[in-house]
C-alpha cells in the first residue's frame, strides 16, 4: 500500500528530528524567545529580504488563519476569499466561530480575479445600505490554491492594487508556500511575494516539518499579535520546537530543496496518468494532481494506492487527488506505475 493522500503523511524530515534530538538537551526561555526561534527569524527575515519583518511561529495552519484574520478585523468585518478557499470550505467554520464572516467570490481555477474583487467592491459600498451589512475587511488567498494552481506576478499586483485602493490587508495562506515557489510555472520569488502582501505564511506541516508555520509581516504586526496568538491556543510554550524545525529548514536550502523534490516526483505522477489517456480535472502545476477516474478504475486501486476523491461528477467519474511530498520517493512513483497499468 502507498499512500499519495496528502503530504503531510509522514513525520519529518531526518534532518529536522536529527536537530530536534541534538537540541534536546539546550535549556531555553519558553513561548518563542529561545535562541533558536531568533536564528530561524533572522533567516526568514534574509530569505524574504526584508530585515526588519515581524515573524511569529505557530502551530498549525487553521490557527494561523483564524489568528491573522481576526488580528486584522474588526467586530463587523468580514474577509474575502475564494468560494473554493480554505477557510470557505475546509477549516469547519474556523473564521465564523471567531466571529468574521467569510465573503466569498467566484473561484476561476481556484483563484479570485482582480476585476471581479474590484467589482465586488464597488457594488458594495454603491449600496446605500452598507453600513448594515458584514463589511469588507480583508482580502485572503492561498498559495498553491487549493486546487494546486498558481497566482502568477502580475495577477498578484492586480489585486494588491484593488487591496490598496480599498485599503484592505492582503494575507496569503501559505501552507504549501514551498511547493508554489518549486514549481516551474511559478514566476514569482520570496521577496516578490513578500512585498505584495501585508501578511503570509510559510508552511511547515506540510512542506517537511512534525508541525509549524511561520507567520511573516513584511512592514508591521497587527497591535499586540503575540497576545492575539495566546488567545487562540496557538502559542507554544516550547516554541524552540518550532523555531528548531525553521531555523532547520531555512539552513543550506533545505526547504525549496524538499519541495522540489515533491514537484518533480507529481510531474511524474502527472505523465502515468496522462500517458494512459486519464483526463485531468485541472492543470496542475505543482504537487497536487487530479486525475478523474472511473469507478472501475477505482476499484482497481483499492488496496494498493490511497488518494483522495475530491468530488463525484455528473456522469459518475470521481475527481481524485494524488498529492506527493518531500518524501514521495521514486519508488513510490514505480509502485503506482505498476498498480496504474493494470487500468
């Protein structure tokens, strides 16, 4: 049996637990101000070329976006996302149960458009109502989207243009940020991204770490986020083992390292299926692909291959979604061109 269900299978890198264990023993102040954390911040801090970036370690990532969001908002504002969006489908309400409406716009490829957000707007406050409804008070995407698609640069600018026109915070959710900035269709560096946003994660549980994101305000955190943080459950009072883990993986490369790894072996993935005349339900340049397969076909990948059905279509087929990691070995890829040719 492999497994391609998510990337977040396994534990952690080696060299992550390798760290983790000669650290041990290091005694260290508590809630994110050991040294390690501070190394990790100083080389977030020169990865995205910005030296005086504010940089917090947080668990996980539904914590992290409901900990942004609601350090940007206030009681009557709500967020713009994508329909398809995390925080619209996939966190059980996270966003609402903090008390921020998610607003949502039409997904184009999983993405929202610069015009249609600009639209939205403007329809908005030409509403002489406005002040009676859920307000504006953000914009939120996420990079890779979640149907693995890519905002290239210049759909960036666009919509940090219609943000500062409105005067709206951009924060991108970055949970597979590494495989985003791995993948060849991605046009865009770190600090080009850095400078288009006003805040974004970089993935840790997903992209090779036991756990972790780390938060980045390119010009300033929101008042008082550290307190934001505690009131969410996301601090961590070891938070040396969140900083080990980032100062690990921002050492020698290691993190692009490991995404590019986990985009070459999908591209792999992505040519068994597309060699076999297997349609896909989306072009997906990076390390989630998502072929649609037959309920026979199905069938006969039970008990070898685990996967994800993404949603059932009208004429019975299934969308699925193979999703690799830094781990994704070529092995794994043999295996499931084995199992594949028996479809």
């Amino acid at each position: 049996m492999i497994s391609f269900i998510c990337d977040y299978s396994e534990g952690a890198h080696p060299i992550i637990l390798q760290r983790l264990a000669q650290t041990n023993d290091a005694q260290e102040p508590g809630y994110g101000f050991d040294s390690f954390s501070a190394n990790a911040r100083d080389k977030i801090r020169s990865a995205v070329g910005i030296p005086g970036a504010d940089v917090f370690f947080l668990m996980g990532g539904t914590q992290t976006n409901a900990t942004v969001i609601d350090s940007f908002l206030k009681g009557f504002e709500g967020v713009l996302a994508a329909q398809t969006g995390h925080i619209a489908v996939h966190e059980s309400g996270a966003i609402e149960f903090g008390g921020h409406k998610v607003l949502t716009l039409p997904p184009h490829e999983g993405k929202i458009d610069a015009d249609e957000l600009d639209g939205y707007l403007k329809k908005f406050y030409a509403d002489g109502a406005w002040e009676h409804m859920v307000i504006p008070g953000m914009v939120y995407l996420s990079f890779p989207t979640e149907y693995g698609t890519l905002y290239s640069k210049g759909e960036l600018k666009r919509i940090r243009e219609v943000c500062l026109r409105y005067k709206l915070p951009l924060f991108v959710d970055g949970a597979r940020l590494g495989y985003g900035l791995a993948s060849d269709a991605c046009d865009l560096t770190l600090p080009e991204l850095a400078q288009l946003c006003d805040a974004f994660y970089i993935g840790g549980t997903k992209v090779g770490a036991l756990c972790g994101e780390a938060v980045v305000f390119p010009h300033k955190a929101p008042a008082h986020f550290f307190t934001t943080v505690k009131q969410h459950g996301a601090l961590l009072a070891k938070g040396r083992l969140l900083g080990v883990q980032f100062d690990t993986l921002f050492t020698d490369g290691l993190y692009l390292r490991m995404a590019r790894s986990a985009i070459e072996r999908a591209m792999e993935v992505k040519k068994i299926f597309a060699n076999m005349g297997i349609p896909f339900y989306i072009d997906s340049p990076t390390n989630q692909q998502f072929p649609i397969l037959t309920r026979e076909q199905m069938e006969k990948l039970d008990g070898k291959v685990l996967y994800e059905v993404w949603e059932t279509l009208p004429d019975g087929r299934s969308v699925t979604r193979f999703a690799t990691s830094w781990a994704t070995t070529p092995e794994h890829i043999g295996l499931l061109r084995e199992y594949c040719a028996a479809l």
